[in-house]
C-alpha cells in the first residue's frame, strides 16, 4: 500500500533541491540533488556525516522520505521565515571560521 505524499512532504523535497540547500552548511559538502536530512534546531538540510553528529549532541534530526511533515515545519524551512542554508550561513554561521578552520582549540568540520 504506497501512499501518496502530503503536500507539506512535496514542498520540504523540492525546498531541498534549492542550490542554496545542496551545500552542508556545516561542513561544505555539495550534493547535486540536496540531502536527506533536516536538523531541526537550525532548520537546515545537512550531509549524513553532519546530521549524525547533531544528532550525538542531541539535536533533532529528521529524514525527508522517512518522517512526516506538518506544514509549520516545512515553513520554517524557507529562507524567508529564517531557515534553510543560506539563513544558518547568515546568522548561525556568520562568524564561524571557514571550513575545516580552527577556532580557539577547535575546528570547523571538514567537507564529508
């Protein structure tokens, strides 16, 4: 029994393919048709490598084909109501160091 998707899952697959979404605000990885996953604290799209580490801090994380979507979620998600990757790049992220750079006795992810 396939059933069909709900507009709200239509609308976070094609948010997801956006060319600002494609890239891993965390680490810079690019994937051609966007990620899989959203964290839900940042409402980003993020790599899988990324999202497991959010989700070892205990950030929630959600899948785009295995959770289920309500619309205020999906809403989040535009850069216009301040998520996807160009919003976390703009203010989560405005002052972080380059990818793979160094910030007091850390560093920045690296791509993959």
């Amino acid at each position: 029994m396939n059933q069909q998707p709900t507009p709200a899952e239509i609308k976070v697959k094609k948010l997801s393919k956006l060319k600002p979404n494609r890239t891993c605000p965390n680490c810079g990885q690019y994937k051609e048709f966007g990620f899989g996953n959203v964290c839900i604290k940042f409402y980003t799209f993020v790599c899988n490598e990324c999202k497991s580490s959010h989700q070892a801090i205990s950030h929630r994380c959600k899948s785009l084909t295995m959770s289920t979507w309500s619309d205020s979620e999906v809403n989040a998600l535009m850069d216009a109501n301040g998520g996807g990757n160009d919003a976390c790049l703009r203010t989560w992220l405005a002052k972080a160091p380059e990818v793979g750079g160094s910030y007091g006795r850390g560093r920045r992810p690296k791509k993959g």
